[in-house]
C-alpha cells in the first residue's frame, strides 16, 4: 500500500483482509496478512473501527454467545502489541464484546423463562 495517502486507503483493505485462522485445537488465530498489515498501518484512522465492525456477527440462530467468547481470547493476544493504538482498542473492544456477552446472556436467560 506503501505511501499514496494510507489514512485513506487503509481502512478500506480492512475490509477484504482474512482475520483468523483456526488452531490445531479449534481457538482463532490472527492471520498472517492481518498482523503485518496492523503492525504497519494499526496506526491509521479508522482501520482499527474497521476491524471492529468485522466482528460483528450479520445473522444468527440463538444465542450470540458462542461466536463473540472466542473473540475476547483473540483480542487479548494483542493486549501486549508493539502500537499502543492497537492495545487501547484491543482494551475497548474486550469491554464491549463482554459487555455484549452479559447481554446476550441476558436475554438468553429471559427468552428460556418466556417459553418455559
């Protein structure tokens, strides 16, 4: 991407970078491709917010649960990163996705008692 202007552009390859791999034992990973492009562009406006709104799931059946836990452990790996950029937000995003969680959980619990 080089120096044409990354505040511009990096935030729309966010968008069709991969995010995770799955490990042996089924936990995600950061990609490859995801971690050198942060590592070198995690510093821009708005890549770090495009990352975030690629965590969000688009559709499910039941219970958000299962698909935003494994996100806090994959953020977490980066709560040491070398850009101070990237450990804020990866502070930001674990309160919200935990917070997103309770909710579920929540709700969850409120949709089992409304149809027990």
């Amino acid at each position: 991407m080089g120096g044409k202007d990354p505040a511009r552009r990096a935030p729309i390859v966010v968008d069709w970078l991969p995010i995770a791999t799955r490990a042996e034992d089924g936990s995600l990973c950061w990609h490859p491709a995801l971690q050198d492009f942060i590592a070198e562009f995690g510093n821009q406006p708005g890549v770090l917010s495009a990352l975030s709104v690629r965590f969000l799931p688009h559709f499910s059946w039941g219970s958000l649960v299962p698909q935003l836990e494994p996100l806090v452990k994959l953020l977490n790996s980066w709560s040491a990163h070398s850009r101070a950029e990237v450990r804020q937000w990866v502070s930001d995003e674990v309160n919200r996705i935990r917070a997103e969680v309770r909710d579920e959980r929540r709700r969850d619990d409120e949709a089992l008692i409304r149809f027990s």
